[in-house]
C-alpha cells in the first residue's frame, strides 16, 4: 500500500469512527448538521473537488458529480448519516480499486526493475559510474556480480551465470563465457563480467522491451472502448432520468390534486443516481485487461496492448515457422547409414575435411567428432559451391558432400531412407558412406501442440522451406495437422492470405516464427507471435506478442491467459449491468432505499475489481 492509500484509509477510519460515534449521540438539527459534515468533509472533500472542477472544465458527467449531487442531496433532505455513508462506502471502493491496480502495476513494474540504473566504465584503472545513455557503441564496460548487464554487448574477459528471470519469466540460469553475445536487462549472478557494447543504450533490447510494456496501456480492446462509449452516453442519461424523476411525478401528483411528496421523489432520485454510477464497468475492465497483461507478462509473455489479447483469445488456427520455432535450429549428427569403415573413423574424416568451412553442417560435424582439430593433417582442402569439399587428411584423399559431388568424382552412392541433411563421405577413392544430420525438435514442441488442441486450436500449419521429406516427418512427429514445405519468404506470405480466406470472420489466425526472417507474415496474420525473441529487434518490431524464451508451450499458455482475461472481462460487464438494471428500477419504484443503493454501486465495483484481480493468477493455466 503505498503513501497516498494510507491516507485514505486513515480518513476513511477516521469517517467511520465519527459516523458511528455522531449516530449513537440524541442529536438533531442544526446540531446534527454540524457534527455530520465533519466526517463527511474528511471523507469527501476531493471528490466534491473532481466534481467542481469537472463543472468548471466542462466535464459535468462522470462519477465524482454524482456522488457529489446524490451526497449533498441526502444531506439537504436531513439524511445525514447516508449522506456521509455513500461518501464513506465510495472512497472504500476507490481504495479496494487502488489496490488492485497497484498489485498489477506490481508485476509490470517487476518487469521495469530490469532497466539498470548505471554503467561501469573503466577510466585510468578506475571504475566510473556513468549513466547507461551515455555510453557509446564500442565501449567497454565492467559488469560485477549482481549487477544488471546494462547495454547490449560482447564478452571480452569473464566467465558467469546470467539470471534471465525478468526477460522470460523462467528462474534457470544461463551459462555465459568470452566471446558470447549478452543482452541487457540479465543479472549477472558470478563472475566479473568485462563487455564490449554493440548498441546504445536506446537501441538495447532493454530498452526495446520497457518501450513496449509502457505503450501497452494505449492500445485499447474492443470491450474497452464500448465501456468508454458507453460510459459517455450512460451517465448524463442518468443524471437527466434522475432529474426527471425528482420532477416529473410531484408534478403529475399536483395536477392530480393530490400531495406532490416532493421529498420522497428527490430522494428516489438521489438514490437512482447512487445506483447508476458506472464505477464498476469504467474500472473493472480496463483493471481486467491490465492485470492480464501483468500476469502474462510475469510468465516471459509480451502482449503490447489489450486489443492483442482480445484478438489472442479469439484464435483457432495456428501458423508456424519450423526452424527456431518447433525446431531448436541446432544441427546435430543423427546417424551414420552404409558405412565401410567404424562410425567415429568416418565423422573424424568428415570433421577434418569440413574444418575450414564455416558452413552450420560442417559445425555440427566437428560437435560430432569432439575433439580439438588439428588442422596441420589437413591439406590441399577445396570448396566445391553447392556440391561439397575435397581434402586430404593424413594424404588420404577425403570428399564430403551430396550426392552431386560423388556423382562429379565418378563414384556410386546409396539413397539414405532417413529425413534430414545426408553427407555422403568418399575416402581414398571409395564410397564410404553417408552421415545424417538432423535439426533438432525443441524439448516441448509435441506436447505445444497437443496443449493447443485442449485450448481449442481447431488447425495447426507449418510453413517451411525446407526439403518436403524433412517438413513431412517434423508434422507427423509434432501431430501438426498441415504442412506446406519448400517455400520461400513471399510464398509463406501467399500461404498465410489463402489460409486467412478460409477461416470464418469471429475466427482468428496467429503465426508464430522466431522474428528474424518472419517479419512480413507476424505482420499479415491477425496475430503475431514472436518465440524465442531474447534480443531479436526485428520480433520485438513486427509482432503482437512476444514469448522472451523458446518454449514453445508458452504459446498454448497465451492463448489461456488472453481468454482467462476475456472471460472475466465480460463476466463483470454482465454482473454489473444486472444487478444495476434490476437495483434501477427498484430504486424508480421507491423499493431501494439509500443503502441498497451503496450496494448497488460500491459494493458491485468492489466485487467486480476483485474478480478483475484473478487475471493476474496465471501459473496453473
């Protein structure tokens, strides 16, 4: 509770306890009068501010007027002790409001404690304490142990743990050592950390990421924007009802020749106005769409704007990218198929001939052999593009390639059954085998997909340009019910229009790719989803959402959070304009008293905001 809601809710005692006291006391009058206005002005008097204020900008219509008219009103009529009780139960609803909202501001505000207050500069063999935006591109900086990485850099010197919790939402650790790239906003939990930058501090991924949390509150939902239309509308219509009902039956009465009962008209009126203030829905919505984006967000989630997840809650087919989305994008040997001589022979041939390459597959061959590469075994070695390369190691005549480059040096080969990238090996003139290598599936990539399907994902498609063998194997495996293979960046956009035609208009489509090369199908699809985007500028630019690690089961828990959030969002806008209506025309008919009426408004906003509260709770979704 912060300093201003201590305040309040020591008026609010302070209110409390002179109410009651006032009310056991045999006091009347003028009397009464004078000792009830105390607590009412303790209690009241900001809000008899708004509402002045209000008038005098011309903005008569909103809650702080009514509670002003319906108060003032009841105390006019002697009813003093409602007078100061509707004041007294509404700023007890603006606290409980207060609160919820700093406790979803709590976890966005988790997420703004990853911005880092400073820099280490080195200076004559002294560390400086500089502020992040002053430092440029190319400078290095020192980063001790606890302290936030700050910009986005290189390690020169120093190895470590980084602790990326505040980014993606998962407490494991990170191991970082020289030469590897690290991105701001990490806590830096063991070693002394030297770092050349690579970005200002502006264009840090820190800095990208606040940007987004700070403009989420601005894209507002459908939902949100009727409420505020509503709200427009609804309350002056209720402030000239309630005058038409003050008048227009003392009126009639008078003509009927019968007592007017001006009195009873008023005060029906006064409490028709208490019921009618629309605290509950102009609160509890935004609150709702605002604690779930804070929920998310504590889980790694990105959503920029409640509009995203009310479309997110929306989607029933599901586009993926394949590699570094369901696949880890690693390239590892999977087998070794025909061989003529023992595996580790073969993939120390292959290592060695491909160690001058820095092509991904011949990585993945030297991971294989596991040793450290010798290179002065290797001699005459020769790049043929699109083919493969030719060497010798140890003067033995080695080729490593497809199967063009045995076709090229004359040479039979076997076809490989297996699905993924075949290097097909030749030593000493003689086919000696293939070895397969294979992109890798991400740890949770099936079990994403079949979490989808519980969450009511009537269609899963991947879209790929790899080979159609590998594509087929990866869908089959994952149980993706399509699968379109082969396709360049223009022709995923084209897949993404055609299966955008087929879905039905309350229907939605996201895609999901790892924000790199996937930028003009994030912006096409109704939804974007950006996986795996720690430190990609390009996902954080071009999508809706953004998953800050690369698991895949987030995307099934997004789409749980956004209708987690929907459905209590509507589930206040039907509750509340219920019990309303209902307390509406008893308050017209004379049936609803004063305190009813408190009901009606406080205690519906107070009950609205607390069930707006639960979207924050997002860990067993």
């Amino acid at each position: 509770m912060n300093k201003k809601q201590k305040k309040v809710l020591i008026r609010i005692i302070a209110a409390a306890v002179l109410m009651i006291l006032f009310s056991l006391l045999p006091i009347e009058g003028y009397l009464a009068f004078g000792l009830f206005m105390i607590p009412y002005l303790i209690i009241g008097y900001d809000i008899l501010k708004k509402a002045v204020k209000g008038i005098l900008n011309r903005q008569v219509f909103d809650e702080n007027f009514l509670m002003a008219v319906a108060t003032v009103g009841a105390i006019i009529l002697g009813d003093y002790k409602e007078g100061v009780a509707v004041m007294l139960f509404y700023q007890i609803g603006e606290l409980f409001q207060g609160y919820a909202v700093g406790k979803s501001r709590k976890n966005i505000s988790e997420l703004m404690d990853i911005r880092p207050d400073y820099a280490n500069v080195e200076k004559d063999g002294k560390l400086e304490k500089v502020d992040p935006d002053e430092v440029e591109t190319g400078s290095v900086i020192v980063v001790m142990p606890g302290e936030k990485i700050p910009i986005d850099g290189t390690i020169i010197e120093g190895n470590t743990t980084l602790n990326t919790s505040a980014l993606t939402g998962e407490s494991l650790p990170r191991e970082a050592k020289e030469g590897d790239d690290v991105i701001s906003g990490c806590i830096n939990m063991t070693g002394v950390l030297k770092i050349r930058t690579t970005r200002e501090f502006g264009e840090s991924t820190v800095s990208k990421i606040l940007e987004l949390v700070e403009n989420s509150s601005s894209r507002k939902s459908r939902s949100e924007n009727f409420i505020s239309r509503f709200a427009r509308v609804y309350t002056p219509a209720v402030c000239y009802g309630a005058a038409a009902l003050a008048i227009l039956p003392p009126v009639v009465r008078i003509f009927m020749g019968i007592t007017p009962q001006w009195g009873e008209w008023i005060y029906r009126a006064l409490t028709f106005l208490v019921i009618s203030c629309p605290c509950a829905l102009v609160i509890s919505i935004p609150l709702s769409f605002f604690a779930g984006i804070g929920g998310a967000s504590r889980e790694g989630v990105l959503v920029k704007g409640s509009n995203y997840l009310e479309t997110l809650s929306q989607t029933r087919y599901v586009v993926f990218d394949k590699t570094g989305t369901m696949t880890q994008g690693v390239f590892e040997v999977s087998g070794v198929y025909h061989n003529q001589m023992p595996e580790d022979k073969l993939i120390e041939y292959a290592a060695y001939a491909e160690s001058f390459s820095s092509h991904p597959i011949s990585k993945s061959l030297k991971n294989a052999y596991g040793k450290e590469i010798d290179r002065t075994r290797v001699t005459d070695a020769e790049e043929i593009s699109g083919k493969g390369v030719v060497a010798r190691v140890d003067g033995v005549p080695v080729a490593a390639g497809n199967h063009k480059l045995m076709e090229e040096l004359g040479l039979g080969w076997k076809e490989c059954d297996q699905a993924g990238t075949v290097v097909h090996m030749a030593v000493d003139g003689s086919y000696a085998g293939c070895i397969l290598i294979s992109d890798l599936l991400k740890p949770h990539a099936k079990e994403a997909i079949s979490e989808l399907k519980k969450a009511g994902v009537k269609k899963s498609v991947m879209l790929t340009g790899d080979a159609k063998k590998v594509a087929d194997q990866v869908a089959e495996e994952l149980g993706i019910h399509e699968v379109y293979s082969e396709l360049l960046p223009a022709d995923k956009v084209n897949k993404v229009e055609e299966l955008l035609s087929q879905k039905s208009d309350k229907e939605r489509l996201a895609f999901v790719g790892d924000g790199i090369n996937d930028a003009p199908v994030l912006s096409r699809a109704d939804i974007g989803i950006a996986m795996g985007a720690l430190g990609s500028d390009a996902a954080i630019e071009a999508a809706d959402v953004v998953l800050m690690d690369d698991d895949p089961l987030k995307i099934a828990k997004a789409i749980k959070i956004s209708r987690k959030c929907v459905r209590i969002v509507y589930e206040n806008i039907y509750f509340a304009i219920g019990i309303k209506i209902i307390c509406l025309v008893l308050g017209a008919l004379g049936i609803a008293n004063m305190w009813l009426a408190i009901f009606a408004d406080v205690g519906v906003m107070v009950i609205a905001v607390l069930n707006a509260i639960r979207a924050l709770f997002v860990k067993k979704l």
